[in-house]
C-alpha cells in the first residue's frame, strides 16, 4: 500500500470518523466489562459479537477508503475510435469521460461510476469501493445499536450504585466518576447519531443499488424524463443500467468484494447499448448550452460563504449544495447555466496562465453582482425575482 493512500486518511473527515468509532467502542467496552464482565458464558458471547461488529465496520470503513472508486486513466479513450464522438471530454484530466463516470473537483479526476465525495473516507464513493461503501453503513449502526443497548443501562446502574451496594442484589456494580459518567453519556449521544444518520445514509444507498443508480445518475435521469424529444427519438427514456433489482444487487455485492464490472463495459438492460446514457447526457448538455447566458460582473464578490456584505436575503438564500462558490472582479464574463432568486451559476472565463487558451472557474454567485449581456452588447439588470428553469 502506497505512503500517498495511507495520508489520504490524515484529513479531517476519517480522522473525526474514526475518533467517534473508537470512542463509542472504548467506552462501551469499559462499561460492558463492569455491567457484564466475563464470568459466565453470555458475558463472553456478548463481547465477542460486540468485537465482531467494531471489526467489520472498521474492515469495510478502510477498504473503502483505500481501495477507492476507481479513477479513469488520463489519454483513455475507446477502443474504436468511431465511439469517441458518443462520449464527453474531460479537458481537466486530458481525457475521454468512460460511460458512468464524472470528473470529481475535490480528487481532480475523472471518477469511474461517481456516487458522491465523501468527506469522512476522504475520497469518492465510486465503482470499486461502493459495495464496501455500504457494507460499512450497515455494520456501523449495527455497532452503536448493541453498544446504545450495553451504554444505557449502565448509566442506569452508575446512577443507582448506591442502592446495588446497600441491598447487596449481588448484580455487577458500574463505577463511573463525574468525567466518566459525562464521557459515556457522550458516546450514548454519538451513537443514537450514528444509528439515525449512518442508518437514513444505509437506506439511501439501497434505494440507489437496487435500481442500479448512483446519485448522479438519479438526477439525470429525472432531466431525461422531463426533456423535450426529438422526433427520431424514442418518446420515452428507459435507463440502461436497471437489469431488475436481483441483477443490479449482483452488480455490486460479490463474493470477491469487487463489482463486476471492469468500470468502462457494462451490462445494459435489452434494447440498450454501452452509450444509450452517454448520448442522453450530450444531448443533456447541448440544450444547457442553448439556455446559456452571458453575464458581465458589476460588482466584487469574494467568493465566500457567507457575503455579509450582499445583504440579508442572499445570506438567507445560499444554495442548499456543496458546489463551489466563484471569486469575481468587476469586468469578469461569467457564462451562466442556473438561475436561483439571490444567486446565479456559471463559467468564469480566464485566460491561461500560459496564454495558450482558456480555463473556467465553476461556482455560485450573488446575483446582484452582474449584469446580463444581450445580444447587442447592452446590458440588461434583472429584477432580483426573475428566475429561469
């Protein structure tokens, strides 16, 4: 395993994802040997499947961060060269977009069967990694639900020490002091989290596997279904990738760990063929072309958070996202793509720093910091209520 793999966990995400795992276990455990220590056989058991359940979490959390989603080499493209026009460029990564992948800003590389980047393994949850992925979704709450069961009721006794020791019941006895009774009430805290949060995570990503989708895909798909078609088309859009829900959980789940696929062949559902999704997306994106707007910036914006500066309504407005936001100059052109009510997104365009060509920045912005441009180079200043689809 690479030195580069082993930092990617030095990041605050595993690091703050693996303090919560092994405060819930250590702290479960110290209550577990007092409340239920290893004297009889059900004490054993019960430490035992208790261990068995940090093991697993912690065996997929790791393989699902070190394997990885798996990443498009850079130059790729297919192997006949006729397919390359039914496919996207990544001008970032120098290379084809394989079927099912997208290019991830925070790896900064082309991801194969992207679902999401997920700050807590530090990287995406793709192709490769997607069935440790939800392994570990599984088996954590199922942790936290046998320590919610060992940590409650030893807050119980810790609380009724006194009675155990003067009626002399003969049960174990949980000692805590002040610091310790706060901490396990803390991990008793962490644990009913990770059970809601973790839990509604597990069943989301069911729902995605059983159809066969990543996140991505789902909102594709849900574009595809309401774009206008043309007449060579078929009226109605069928997703190539739902092979039955059977079929699409062996998609993922295998007695190897791997998925079935080599990340770039796929299998279709009938009727379909390896670019029935690729076409849709570039169709998808001509006509978010055709909708493009150009923007000229009248005002600076810092590209923060938080522009106290802009008002009450834009910080009350801010994108429900993770997507970036864009620093702007006055005279900046921004090719705008989405409309919201306070803010707008787009393309900045800038010039490379070699002068050969182009780049663009990506991101969100105040609307009121620009301006559209028509057509004859006038500009136009919107309402702040106008929005477009």
């Amino acid at each position: 395993m690479s030195v580069r793999k082993l930092l990617q966990l030095f990041h605050w995400g595993p690091i703050l994802a693996l303090t919560v795992i092994f405060t819930i276990s250590t702290l479960t455990i110290i209550c577990d040997l007092m409340w239920w220590p290893l004297t009889s056989v059900g004490g054993i058991v019960n430490f035992i499947v208790f261990l068995f359940w940090n093991f697993l979490t912690l065996y997929n959390y790791f393989k699902a961060a070190l394997i990885g989603p798996g990443f498009v080499s850079p130059g790729w493209e297919p192997a006949d060269k006729r397919n390359r026009k039914f496919l996207q460029y990544c001008s970032l990564c120098q290379t084809y977009k394989a079927p099912r992948s997208h290019h991830c800003r925070k790896c900064n590389k082309c991801v194969m069967k992207m679902d999401h980047h997920c700050p807590w393994i530090n990287t995406c949850c793709g192709h490769y990694n997607h069935g440790y992925f939800v392994y570990f979704l599984f088996w954590a709450p199922c942790g936290c639900i046998h320590a919610t069961c060992i940590l409650i009721p030893s807050i119980y006794r810790a609380l009724n020490r006194h009675y155990y020791i003067f009626y002399g019941t003969g049960q174990p006895i949980v000692h805590l002091s002040i610091f310790g009774f706060i901490m396990v009430m803390f991990a008793t805290g962490l644990a009913i989290g990770v059970i809601i949060a973790v839990g509604m995570l597990f069943y989301i990503q069911m729902k995605s596997i059983l159809k066969n989708e990543t996140g991505i895909e789902s909102w594709i798909i849900d574009k595809a279904k309401d774009r206008e078609r043309e007449e060579d088309e078929d009226p109605v859009f069928v997703y190539p990738y739902n092979l039955g829900w059977k079929r699409n959980l062996r998609e993922v789940f295998t007695w190897s760990g791997l998925p079935k696929s080599d990340g770039f062949v796929w299998n279709v559902a009938k009727g379909c063929n390896q670019y029935t999704f690729t076409i849709e997306q570039i169709k998808q994106k001509a006509q978010k072309r055709e909708r493009t707007v150009k923007y000229t910036v009248m005002k600076k914006y810092s590209g923060s958070l938080c522009p106290i500066t802009k008002g009450c309504r834009v910080i009350c407005n801010i994108p429900c996202t993770d997507e970036p936001r864009i620093k702007v100059d006055k005279g900046d052109e921004v090719l705008v793509t989405r409309w919201k009510k306070h803010w707008l997104y787009g393309d900045k365009v800038l010039e490379k720093a070699d002068g050969k060509g182009k780049k663009r920045e990506r991101g969100w912005f105040p609307r009121q910091c620009a301006v559209e441009v028509i057509n004859n180079g006038d500009m136009h200043h919107e309402e702040p209520t106008k929005k477009r689809d």
